[in-house]
C-alpha cells in the first residue's frame, strides 16, 4: 500500500497529520503489517509532555513488542481510547480509526514525505 499522500512521515515508521498546531500520530500500514496482529496498546496519558524520539508508548502483537516514538516535542491532548479497548483496529484502519496520540506541539520538525517514506519502505 503506497503512503497516503497527505501524511508526513518518520523513518521510525509513524505517520503524522498536521491539524493548525496539534498531530494525529499513528503508525503506518508498513508497520501493523510487519507488527502482525495487534493484541495491546499502551498510550501515554493525556497532559504527558513528549519529547521527540523518545518512546512515549508500546505495541504489542502476536509476533513481537514494538515501541512508539514520539516524532515531535509537545504534550498529548488526546490518547485513542478505542484503539486501546480494541487494539486491531491498528491492523483493520492504520490511517483512521487506528491513529493512537495527538500531540500539540509548537514547531514541527523536518519528516518524510510520502514519496521519501514510500521509498524508504520499498528497501
């Protein structure tokens, strides 16, 4: 599945949707299917400061534990609650109903975009 195209991207294989100063961070199609079924999520609480690349949270799947960077500085305003009552909707809808933190933030860092991201997966 190619990258959506209005989606920014980390090499830590998570996405990124800008909304004026607050990211929906979720992590791509890539990951979930490298991941392999999703069966827990553990998200930072709301008000929690985040620093970029530092693990803010962890997914665990059938196969493996992964671990969720945050890809910018700021504080979570919202955790998926869904996502961690339901932790396959990360497999079933990565993009959507999957997405796990937003963060506000107060400047965005440099990120892929889908073509680099795209290129970076197909290695």
């Amino acid at each position: 599945m190619a990258a959506p195209q209005n989606l920014k991207y980390t090499e830590e294989h998570e996405w990124v949707l800008v909304d004026g100063d607050v990211a929906t961070v979720g992590i791509t199609d890539y990951a979930q299917a490298a991941l392999g079924d999703v069966v827990f999520v553990d998200l930072p609480a709301e008000g929690t400061a985040v620093a970029a690349a530092a693990v803010v949270g962890e997914i665990e799947s059938t196969k493996s534990v992964g671990e969720l960077f945050a890809p910018i500085d700021g504080e979570v305003v919202e955790a998926n609650q869904a996502v961690v009552d339901s932790p396959d909707l990360v497999n079933s809808d990565p993009y959507g109903a999957g997405w796990l933190i937003k963060v506000r933030f107060t400047q965005l860092p440099e990120l892929l975009d889908a073509a680099a991201y795209d290129e970076l997966t197909s290695k």
